[in-house]
C-alpha cells in the first residue's frame, strides 16, 4: 500500500513538472532557457521517453537510492515542444568538440543539482565509482 502512495505522489510531481515545463517553454523564448530553468529547480531532472529501457533504468536506478527525480516524459508531451527540448539536449551532450548528436541518443539526460551528468553511461559511472551518492547530497536530493 506505501509503495501505491509514493506513486501516486511521483505522478503528481511529474504531471506538474509537465505543466511547469510547457509554462516555461512558453515564458521563454528558447527551449534552452526552458531546461535551464527546470535543471536549477529540480535537484534531480531526467528526460525521458516511456518506451525507452536505458530510460526505465535510468529512473530505477535513482529511485532504488532514495532519490525521487522529477521526470518529464517528452513523448507524452507536445511533439513541437519535445522536438525543441531533444534539439537542446542533443546540443548539450554533444559537447564543444564540434561532434554532432542524434536527438534520440540524447536520451536520457539526466541533470543533477542544475548541471547535466549525462546519460545511463555516465550516471552508471559515477555510480560505481562512488561519486553518484555523494552529488545527490549536495544537490539535496538525498538527506541520509
């Protein structure tokens, strides 16, 4: 029964991190200040696409420590604004050696105290060398 609540509140958290990112993406003139604003708000931001499986893993792996990310399903929201959100992801993981990213392999992203970690790659990295948990805590997402 306690696990049915906390999704009950994880789907309310999320439904309304939805609605605060449609609120941005329309205050703003760019999806890019969109994320940006989201990012800092949020300890923990992923976004995601529910059909993806590093996704899935993704927020298991979070939730399996204690964190309740705020995740923002981008193919349950508007296609001219996913399309825009996935345009400034890829842009952000391609980094400033020029290289060009796919939309798709931008997903997941997934931010941490206001700052891009990256995908299922670098979060399994930071995981297993020890630095994962203790970034969770500065950026307030876990207490203990």
């Amino acid at each position: 029964m306690q696990g049915l609540h906390y999704r009950q509140v994880a789907a309310e958290t999320n439904r309304l991190a939805g609605l605060q990112l449609r609120n941005q993406a329309e205050r703003f003139e760019s999806g890019a200040e969109a994320v940006e604003r989201l990012a800092a708000e949020n300890a923990v931001l992923i976004f995601s696409v529910t059909s993806c499986c590093m996704c899935h893993v993704v927020k298991r792996l979070l939730c399996s420590l204690g964190v309740n990310p705020v995740v923002i399903e981008l193919d349950e929201e508007d296609e001219g604004l996913s399309r825009d959100i996935l345009k400034v992801l890829a842009s952000m993981v391609g980094g400033g050696g020029g290289e060009k990213v796919s939309p798709s392999a931008a997903l997941p992203a997934v931010f941490v105290g206001g700052k891009l970690l990256g995908g299922l790659d670098r979060l399994m990295a930071a995981h297993i060398s020890g630095d994962l948990v203790p970034s969770l805590k500065e950026a307030g997402a876990l207490w203990l």
